[in-house]
C-alpha cells in the first residue's frame, strides 16, 4: 500500500474509529477463530448456524445460514451498500444515523473521499462466518481485510436491536450523546480534530527526519522536498490532500538550523489551529499549536 493512501485511510480511521467505527479497522475487532468460539457465551442465543437454521437463505459467500432482517444480512446489506457508495444508505443502518441524515447530498460529498478510500477495500462477496444473538444485543464474524497487512480476518460486528430492526454499533453511549447534540457537524468538527492530529503528528515525523539527515549531511538541515526526496517523510507531507495541512520548513542561512510550520489547507473546514515546530539551543525540538485563522505561527 503506497504512503498516501495509507494516510488516507489512517485520516479515514481517525473519522471512524471515534465516529464511523466502520469496515477494517475500528468497526469491526480482529479476532482469531479460536476467540470467537471462546466468545460464545453459554446463554448466548447462537442463532443462523448451518446447524440450527430454518426458514433462512444462504448466500453465495455466506457459511452460515442468514435470516432476512436478522444481524447477519443487516451486516451484508451495510457492507453491500457501502462497496456500492450508497453511503447515506449504509450509515442509516448505524447508530450513526443522527449525524447522517441531516446532511444535505451536496455536504456528504464532503466526505466522499473518505468513504471512497474504504468502499474500495471491501471484497465484492462478503464471507459472514458466525452470528451469535443474546437478547437485542448481537455479534456477527465476518471475513474481511486488514487495512494494514492486506490479509483477510475474522472480524467482528456489535449489533443493537431498536423495535424490529438491528443496528449496527460504530460509537459509544458517550459518542452517541455528542451525535445528538452536534448533528450533522459531527463529522465536521470530527475531521478537524482529526486532521489536527495529523499535523502534529507529521511535525513529529519532520522532527525525527531532520535528525536523520543531518547525521548523513554533516549537520545540515534539509528543505521539504529534500526530505521527501530521500525517503525520510512521506510524498502527502507535501500536499494538503490527504492531511488538510500545507507543511513548510524554513532553513537558515548557513543550514544548520530550521523551523517548521504547518497550517490548515482551509480554515474552519481542513483544521482551525496553526503548529510550530522550533529547536531549542540544546537542540531538542518543542511543537506548539494555537489557533491564528488559518495564518503560520513564525515568519
């Protein structure tokens, strides 16, 4: 996987592990074949084995037998939907609801390319392994990749049952509370934070790249391009595509120095606070951040 797409999807993450929770790494718990047997509780309703099923269909890519509108095909139909880039659709199925269906067409085109980057990873046949039903709450185990390695695991899905319909669990009660009281600028202030989060962390990364190149360079600085160049940070580090941040080193006159600045590709909506990343006379490097309408910290 190249270094921008994997900071697209770790931008993606950053949404869904605190929003969305969804498809490979947060919405599902990579859990082992073993784990799911040990995670069958003895007064667990294990429903829609291929041993105990009736009245079900069973799909393609399905081991299991799958009742309509049970956990199951709710987890098919959420992930069919998704790979399909019917996202309003898809997300009406989580208890992310709230902070969908608000949004205008137009506004969830925002996030069409966060969305984007996970539709495409989802395999065009989903392989359901398990559903276990205790009461209205569910787990399904299903087959899917790992954004990381690539390699397909059993997964895991949390389920809630709401009057007649299952919904899928992408946040916490605490989560859920702010999804009501934010709305549909759930996703917005989620995606500032977490493009903020980059940014400091690309500062970091910048820090530790300078060291590294001053030790190969005697002691000389390298310019952003330099360092991408030569493999120390990554290609996105010099576009705001992926990161929502413009990242710019100043060098000084004899290259022995630097400092670092990165700043929202657009305010309010990409980020809202400026960085800094400065060395001090004993060489350690310090970041700060505050909140300068879109403008750098140091000139």
């Amino acid at each position: 996987m190249s270094e921008l797409k994997s900071r697209r999807l770790a931008t993606v993450r950053g949404f869904f592990v605190q929003a969305v929770c969804l498809v490979l790494a947060a919405l599902a718990v990579s859990c082992s074949a073993a784990a799911s047997k040990n995670g069958i509780s003895n007064t667990a309703e294990v429903t829609n084995t291929a041993e105990n099923s009736s009245e079900t269909t069973k799909p393609k890519a399905a081991a299991i037998e799958i009742t309509a509108g049970g956990p199951a095909d709710t987890v098919r139909a959420f992930y069919k939907l998704l790979r399909e880039k019917k996202f309003r659709d898809a997300l009406f199925l989580t208890n992310l609801r709230p902070a969908i269906e608000s949004l205008s067409d137009s506004e969830l085109n925002d996030f069409a390319l966060d969305f984007e980057a996970i539709a495409g990873l989802i395999p065009a046949e989903l392989q359901i392994n398990g559903e276990i039903v205790s009461g209205d709450s569910a787990t399904v185990t299903a087959l899917l990749p790992n954004d990381e390695t690539g390699k397909d695991e059993l997964q895991q899905i949390k389920l809630k049952k709401n009057g007649e319909t299952w919904t899928i669990i992408t946040v916490d009660d605490e989560a859920e509370k702010r999804i009501k009281a934010e709305g549909k600028q759930y996703f917005y202030n989620l995606r500032v934070e977490t493009h903020e989060n980059e940014a400091s962390s690309m500062m970091e990364r910048i820090a530790k790249a300078e060291v590294a190149f001053s030790l190969q360079n005697d002691n000389v600085c390298g310019d952003l391009p330099t360092l991408i160049q030569g493999g120390l940070l990554p290609a996105d580090a010099g576009s705001s595509a992926s990161t929502g941040y413009n990242y710019t080193i100043t060098l000084s006159a004899d290259k022995h120095r630097y400092f670092a600045n990165a700043v929202p590709a657009e305010y309010g909506r990409t980020g809202r606070r400026s960085f800094l990343l400065e060395i001090d006379e004993k060489g350690l490097p310090h970041i700060s951040s505050k909140d300068l309408k879109g403008e750098p910290i140091k000139k």
